[in-house]
C-alpha cells in the first residue's frame, strides 16, 4: 500500500481550476504503479524510487512525503505490517 502527500502554494489552481497548476492525481498514480511493478527487497528502496520519480514530475511540490506499506511481512511474530516513510 502506498500513500502520497505534497506541500505546495496551491494558491493558482484555486484561482485558475486548470490542471495545470496543481498536482496530476492521474500521474502520481501512473508513477507509483510504475514503481511498484518494479521487484525490490526493501520497501525503503520503493518509496526511495517513488519519491524520486514524484519530485522530478512535480516541480511544484515543496515536500512531498511518500508512505509505503507491507502487509504481513516475513518477521518472527506474526507482524501485521512494516511502514516506511520519505520526505524529500
């Protein structure tokens, strides 16, 4: 599971109602589907490519924090899932 959030001055897209000044909810969506279909070992490594394709296509965005969760990873004690979370 993967949860995105971005800070930015949305200040033009309240102003405009144009697509163009804000977020492309479509492309992020594209761009983590992308980046999940790719095999990793660590989820840090997923979220790390995540943020990385997300900060090249938004230029916009002040910070944006991607959130990656596995459920049910491979631990001893039955853990039911393993966050991690990045900021750039």
């Amino acid at each position: 599971m993967v949860t995105v959030g971005f800070e930015f001055d949305g200040n033009a897209a309240v102003n405009s109602d144009e697509l163009s000044d804000t977020v492309d909810y479509v492309k992020v969506h594209e761009i983590v589907r992308e980046q999940m279909n790719i095999q990793s070992k660590l989820i840090e490594h997923v979220a790390g490519r995540i943020l990385d394709q997300l900060r090249s296509e938004f230029k916009i965005a002040e910070t944006i924090d991607v959130e990656v969760t596995k459920l049910h990873p491979p631990v001893n004690g039955g853990a039911g899932s393993a966050t991690v979370t990045l900021t750039g």
